[in-house]
C-alpha cells in the first residue's frame, strides 16, 4: 500500500494534479474565512462561540459550506447554489423535451445543459445571499433566542452596502463554480465533488472535540469505533450492484463481424446517491420556515399550529420527525432513480445493437423485467438511505448535542462516495503508467 502512495507521487503528471488540487482546496478554505465588507467579524466569532452553530433551517447549507455561512465570510453560500441548478436542471429534463433533446446530442448538448446550469447557479446565488444579508440584519441568524449582540452582525445597513454584500457573495459562489472545473480539468477527480468532499471535512474536527468536551474521552472513542463501523457499511452497500448479463448477436457488416461479446448492465443497490437525503432535509423544512415567519409579537400566545410545528418539525429530535423523514427518503429515492434510469430507454438501445438479456425477449419485455429488478432493488437502497440519514438525528438525542453528527446523515454518505470515486481515478491513471494500481 505505501509503495503504491509512493508511486503516486514519483509519477510526475499525477503529483501535479494532485498538488494543483490540493493548492485549490487551500484557497477554498481560505476564503471560507475572510469575511464579507461591512460584516462585524468579531460579533459573528462571538455568536458562533455563544450558540455552537445553528440548528434548523440554515444547518444544511452551513454543513455544504464547510461552516463559512455563519462566518458571513465570501464564500458564505458555498457549493449548494451548484448543487441545487444541477438537480433542477436534471429534474426538467423530464419536464422540458428541449433539455433532454440536450442530453441526448453529445458533448455539445452536454456544453449547453452546464451553460443552463452555470447561468441557474448565479441566479440562486443571487436570491440566496439576499436572503442571506436579510436574515442577518434581522438578527436570526443564529435563532431566536440568540444574545442581542447577534442582532448587529451587519456594521453598515445602507442599501448599497447590502447591495454590496449581495454582489460579494454572488462573486464568491461563481470562484467557487470556477475552483471546481479548474479541479476537474487539471487536477484530480470531480471538481465540484472535491470541494464538498473539503466542506464537510472541515467540520469534523470541531464535532469529535464538541463529543469530547461534552461526553468524555469514553463516548469520544465509541464514536470512533462505531464512526469506523458505519463506514465500511456504507463502502459494502455502495460498492454492490446487481449485475444484468447481456449478450450481442454476431452481425456481418461488410466483411467484419461484430458483436457476440457479453456484458452485464451495473444496477447498483443505491442508485439516487445522496439526493433524496437533501429533497427530505429541504421539504421538512418548508413547514419550519412557515412557522417562523408567523411568531407572535411580543406578549402574545402563538397560534396552536406554530407550537405544534415547533415542537414535532423543527428540532429532529421527536420520533414523529424521523418517521416523516424516513419515509419522504424511501419516496424521493423511488422517484429520483425513475428520472435517472429509464428502463424503455435502455431496452431500445439494446435492441437497437442486437443486445438481449439470456432468457428475455427483447424490446417491451426486456423493460418490463428491467423496471422489476430496478424496483425491487431500490427498495433495500432506499431503506439503506433513510438509516443511514437518521444516525445524526439520533446521535442528537442520546449522545452528542452537536447536530452536524460526524458519522452519518449526508455528510458521511458524501464523503465515503468522493473518496471512493477519488481513489478510483487515481488508481485507474496508474494502471496507465505502471500497469498496477493502488492495490494489487
């Protein structure tokens, strides 16, 4: 294994995309620290200190952006404006017939689809950070309950310093978009992927010294032991697939033959990845949000609906939201792998190349067996997600007070795939020069 790192780094084009990677993930974090003009660095250092984080609405997008939402710094939105173009834009293929006449055209409908995607990018940049600054002058950033200094985080409220800070945060989030095809181009693995991957690594630290200071260097290793445990669970479920076999008939084109080759069609057991984790997280949150732009004034009683929102679907910790949660993860994984894997589509691919499935007719009943084994393996994926989700959740009501729990939930989802995905291509790229890969 450590003849293989040193191989890595003795090959001389793969130690430069590795080093151009790393010095992009520096600048990253680096910017997720210098804070946004007219932002008083020292309040905000002071709340982030005085209230540990925040827990509910913002918890999500501050976990994507390594913690620099609640600095307010440049990079304060991070990667989630991406995130969220690139699954709509995915999503509307089904809607719009133009994008998936995109799709289908190649590398130059590909081009188009990510211009979209850029352009949708910079759009909820825009209403995010406005968002944003608006929430901050209010004085909700970090709750309700906050100390008043938190209610002047802003130094200047003149329209255009506002404006000012707007424009910043949008800037910061089209670098971060930039950072990430530079990685993807000249460095190592998926741009965008590498940056979350860094996000999330960088609040790691912060959880393992909150369970250490709260519960103890006992619960700290126990965390550990069962952090390790979770981990090669989730690289077992992530790394199986069910294997369709397929053959080619031999045709004669000219006077070459072609086909009568086998392969299979990969299913894997999670097929939607982490993306119905974030459409539950982002739909439980709807009824949050509508609860909080209905507080009562001061000395008044809230409304019966308000109480009960805030005391079942806010906090995570009441079993009514982890069933909900749970059961809107096996939904959306249903419903996003019908939207990625279109088993008409790849039966009429086949049959277009003379491919067929040992013992299935091709055509219809070739879709019809594909949709069968589809459904029936997402069901376990999808129960396998939504466990998965629930550590943190759980984590938060009998061990640990720090919500972003470091073992579970999308962030250990995110990491484990990055790193797999990762290690893959670094390891394909030394098979091409040394002809052996990371492992042997």
């Amino acid at each position: 294994m450590f003849s293989a790192i040193a191989r890595v780094f003795r090959t001389p084009d793969l130690r430069r995309k590795i080093a151009f990677t790393l010095g992009i993930i520096v600048i990253y974090r680096l910017g997720a620290h210098v804070p946004t003009p007219f932002v008083d660095f020292g309040n905000v250092q002071q709340c982030l200190k005085d209230s540990g984080g925040t827990q509910g609405l913002l918890s999500l997008v501050n976990l994507f952006s390594g913690g620099a939402l609640l600095q307010l710094s440049i990079f304060a939105l991070g990667v989630m404006p991406y995130i969220t173009a690139t699954i709509i834009v995915q999503l509307l293929r089904v809607v719009i017939p133009h994008f998936e006449t995109l799709y289908k055209e190649g590398q130059a409908g590909q081009s188009r689809l990510t211009q979209y995607t850029r352009y949708l990018t910079i759009a909820l940049a825009l209403l995010q950070s406005t968002t944003l600054v608006t929430v901050a002058r209010s004085g909700q950033l970090f709750g309700t309950n906050a100390a008043a200094s938190c209610s002047q985080l802003v130094s200047n409220d003149a329209w255009w310093a506002q404006l000012l800070m707007i424009i910043t945060m949008t800037a910061g989030t089209g670098l971060i978009m930039w950072f990430a095809e530079l990685v993807t181009e000249k460095g190592v693995g998926n741009g965008m992927s590498i940056l979350i991957f860094t996000s999330i690594a960088a609040s790691f630290p912060s959880a393992m010294w909150a369970i250490w200071t709260s519960r103890g260097p006992e619960t700290f290793f126990l965390v550990i032991a069962v952090g390790i445990v979770i981990v090669a669970l989730i690289v077992f479920v992530e790394q199986s697939q069910r294997r369709i076999p397929v053959q080619y008939a031999k045709r004669m084109v000219g006077r070459r033959t072609y086909g009568g080759t086998n392969t299979y069609i990969p299913i894997k057991v999670n097929m939607a990845g982490v993306v119905p984790v974030i459409f539950a997280s982002s739909l439980l949150y709807i009824p949050a949000l509508i609860a909080q732009f209905n507080q009562p004034k001061a000395g008044e009683t809230p409304a019966a609906w308000v109480t009960w929102i805030s005391n079942y679907l806010t906090k995570g910790d009441h079993p009514l939201y982890w069933l909900l949660y749970f059961l809107l993860i096996i939904g959306f994984t249903y419903f996003y792998v019908a939207i990625t894997f279109n088993p008409v589509e790849v039966a009429d691919n086949m049959k277009k190349y003379g491919g067929f499935i040992p013992g299935i007719r091709a055509g219809r009943p070739t879709a019809e067996y594909l949709d069968y084994v589809l459904t029936r393996i997402t069901l376990p994926g999808s129960i396998y997600l939504g466990l998965v989700a629930l550590i943190p959740l759980i984590a938060l009501a009998t061990v640990s007070a720090n919500q972003n729990f470091p073992f579970g939930g999308t962030s250990i989802l995110i990491m484990v795939g990055v790193g797999l995905e990762t290690v893959k291509q670094i390891d394909a790229q030394l098979q091409q020069r040394h002809y052996e890969g990371l492992l042997r």
